[in-house]
C-alpha cells in the first residue's frame, strides 16, 4: 500500500500529495494527449520553461493518445485538487467539454493547446493553424507531381479535431486538383506500428499509389517503414506533419519529402503563459498562432524547430 502510495506521488510530482503549494506560486496543471513521442515531450520543456520560477507546474498525460477516458479522469482531478489553471491539449473534443465546465464553475481558467475545443469559455487557443497546415501539404503535392497521380492520405484518430482540420485542408487541395486522385483515406491513430500496417493496406489495394501524406510524424515514419519494404524500386512522395528531429534527419537524407513544421516547445510555453496571464487578470488575445512552415530539403538546414 505504501509502494503504491509512493507512486500517486511521483506522477503528481510537481503538486505532492493534495498539499498546498509551499512556494506560494500558482499551481498550474498541464494535461496533455500523452508523453510517448518527441512532440510531447517538447510540448512538456516549454511548459516547464514558461513556469520557471513563476509557477509549481504539474504535468500528466494518459499512456496513449487514443485514452481519452484516461485524460478526462485526469482533467476532473485536477478541478477538485484546485489548481489555479489548467492548460489542456484535449485528446477528443466532446469528452472534455463536463470537465471543463467543471472547471469554469470553480472559476479556473482553462487554456488551451495544440488541439482547439468548440467551447466558448476557455481563455485562449495556442497552437498551430492545422488546416492551413493540411493545405500547404496538398499544395506541396500539387506543385510537385506533374501529370496524374494517385494519392493516399493517413490520418489520427477520427474525431480528434486537430487531424481533422489537417485532412479538410489537404483535401480541400488535392480534390480541387483534377490530375490528383485521391484514392484511400485511412486512420492510423498517431500510432507508428499502425502507420506501417495502414500502409501496408494502402499498397496491396493501391499499388500505384505515387504519395502519401500522413498527418502525423508517428504514422509517417510508420508508412515510410511499409513503403521501404514493399515499394524499393519505385519511389513514393511522402508529406509529414509535426517535425520531429527523425524527420528532419530522414529529409536531409532525401527519404521524406516535406513535413509541416509545428512548435510544439512554443505550445507548451506560451500556453503556461497565457495562464499566468489569466491568472494575474490580464487580457490574453483569443488565439495565440504558434506558427506553420513546410519544410523540405531545401529549407531543413535553417528551420529552428522551437
């Protein structure tokens, strides 16, 4: 039981055991989709960074993108121990609105990241604008291929906002596109194994298929390792979005074509900021952009990923 004990602690390292900050900083929760890829775990150093020396910060995050049950869990936690904010990337838009109003109620202002929420009473949206980011990819394709191509599209977890928004604005592209065909559309949940098995599928059923554009690095690194094996001899275009430092290196090597660049340390720290600023009663501005840049081999050497 003391084991046990011992470990509810160190995942709420940063607030104790339902203690009172003795700091007599704000507490600052920061509930993320999870902390099993790079992009995660940048998001966390900015958070960390944005409360230095201003804020006890907790962060927490389901093992797995797709426990939204997890999360919501997590969210109603964090309301009853009282935190003065709460910085949210939500996995699936619907689930969290309960907690959040719970959260309104007890007046804790509640920002939020990387994925935005129809919900009109949070304090502001921080980051990337993901159908500008899904129409620079179907851009890319569009300048890049010439004459008909067929084109596959793989994407998070259906429902989840953010890859939504990146796949109405690639298709709002490619379909307007007449020599592009966009022949299959599946999920792969942001999960790497699963990336390669959707493409696996993807190439069986299409094997002409001369692009791809994965929604996330995770799924795109997971594609890449399907089309290695199964398409060696005829290369496919492949179009990533986040820019993890393995993408950036396999663009530089010319085994990935393009990626949309987020700012996943900005989200993180410019989120905790605007809590601070809510916090202290100021005004924060509706939306924060946090910034979107295709990049390719031509451009990879300047691109500054934080």
């Amino acid at each position: 039981m003391i084991a046990r004990l011992a470990c509810v602690c160190l995942l709420l390292v940063s607030f104790g055991c339902n203690r009172a900050p003795s700091s007599g900083k704000p507490r600052v929760a920061v509930v993320l989709k999870a902390l099993d890829s790079e992009f995660w775990l940048a998001v966390k150093r900015g958070a960390e960074e944005g409360a230095a020396g201003k804020a006890e910060l907790g962060i927490v995050a389901p093992d797995r993108e797709i426990n939204i049950d997890q999360q919501v869990s997590m969210i109603e936690d964090q309301v009853s121990r009282g935190v003065a904010a709460i910085v949210l990337a939500p996995g699936a838009s619907a689930q969290v609105i309960p907690p959040l109003e719970k959260a309104a109620a007890k007046g804790i202002p509640v920002i939020i990241v990387d994925t935005d929420v129809d919900w009109p009473k949070k304090i502001t949206y921080v980051g990337t604008n993901n159908y500008e980011g899904g129409r620079l990819a179907g851009q890319y394709l569009v300048t890049e291929i010439s004459g008909k191509a067929q084109v596959a599209l793989i994407t998070g977890l259906p429902g989840e906002e953010t890859h939504e928004q990146r796949k109405r604005g690639f298709k709002d592209v490619v379909l307007a596109e007449t020599r592009l065909q966009l022949v299959a559309e599946q999920p792969a949940n942001s999960e790497r194994a699963l990336g390669m098995n959707v493409m696996e599928n993807i190439l069986t059923a299409r094997p002409d298929v001369e692009a791809v554009f994965a929604t996330s690095d995770q799924m795109a690194l997971g594609a890449l390792e399907a089309i290695r094996t199964r398409r060696s001899g005829k290369p496919i275009k492949l179009v990533s979005f986040d820019a993890g430092s393995e993408v950036l290196r396999l663009i530089r090597e010319g085994k990935v074509d393009a990626v949309v660049a987020q700012r996943p340390f900005q989200m993180g720290k410019r989120g905790v900021e605007a809590a601070l600023q809510a916090i202290a009663g100021q005004k924060v501005d509706p939306v924060i952009d946090t910034g979107t840049l295709l990049v390719t081999r031509e451009n990879v050497e300047s691109f500054k990923a934080e």
